[in-house]
C-alpha cells in the first residue's frame, strides 16, 4: 500500500516534534520534583505511647522503684486495648442518640458499661474530678 497524506514523512517529522516536546515536558517536570524530594527528608513516623504517664505514676507510688521495656510494653498495650475499647463503646452510644459527637457523658456510660463495679465507681469519680480540675484551670 501507498503512504497516503496522513501516514506520509510529514505527519512522522510532527510526531516526532510532539514527542520530543512530551519529553522536555516530563525533564522540566522532573526536575521540579527532585528539588522537592531533596527539601523533604524522610521523618520517621512518630509513634504514640503512653510511656511516659506511666513512668510518671510509678514514681509517684514507688520512686525508688524502676521497670523493664518489656514490662513497660505490656503496659501500654494494657493502656492502647482500654482505650480503644472506650472510645468503641461511646462511639457505639453516641450513634444510637443519633450524636455527632461523643462527650463525657459517653465516656462515663462505657466506663460503666466496659469497667466491672467497684473499679467502674472509681474510674468515674476520678474522671469527673479531672475534669472539673481541668474546667477549673481553664476558666
């Protein structure tokens, strides 16, 4: 078959002129996203425990006494698994009344509901303490 007009030496020279364009498109791009890559350092992900309150209130009831890591890692997935279990919990309440928001008055519900009896009254007394003191402070 014959070339017609469209397939001809002319339409290859302007596709070769669009490709090349494409390529000094994707260099000038490039080049942009190296300079960024550089200003960006790879921060490592900072990772949430409650390491130091619970060092903090070993020295409040045992000052002379320390703990191990492992010790200290069992406790702050004691910690992690309550609060996740709270938070369920009064998301869960806070759905059924149709709530956007959770307040104390649901985390106070699944403390009672998750806590068993004489730790649930003293969980909640010392939470509606903290935070009147908090209410306090910031008034």
């Amino acid at each position: 078959m014959a070339p017609t007009a469209t397939e001809g030496p002319a339409s290859s020279a302007a596709g070769g002129k669009g490709l090349a364009a494409k390529k000094s498109m994707k260099a000038l791009k490039g080049a942009g996203q190296d300079d960024d890559k550089k200003k960006k350092k790879n921060k490592k992900a900072r990772k949430e425990t409650y390491n130091t309150y619970i060092y903090r209130v070993l020295k409040q009831v045992h000052p002379d006494t320390g703990i191990s890591n492992r010790g200290m890692s069992i406790l702050n997935s004691l910690c992690k698994d309550i609060e996740e279990r709270l938070s369920v919990e009064a998301g869960k309440l806070a759905s059924y009344n149709k709530k956007a928001t959770i307040s104390s008055r649901e985390i106070q519900t699944a403390v009672r509901l998750i806590f068993p009896g004489e730790l649930a009254k003293h969980a909640v007394s010392e939470g509606t303490k903290a935070v009147a003191k908090f209410s306090q402070a910031a008034a």
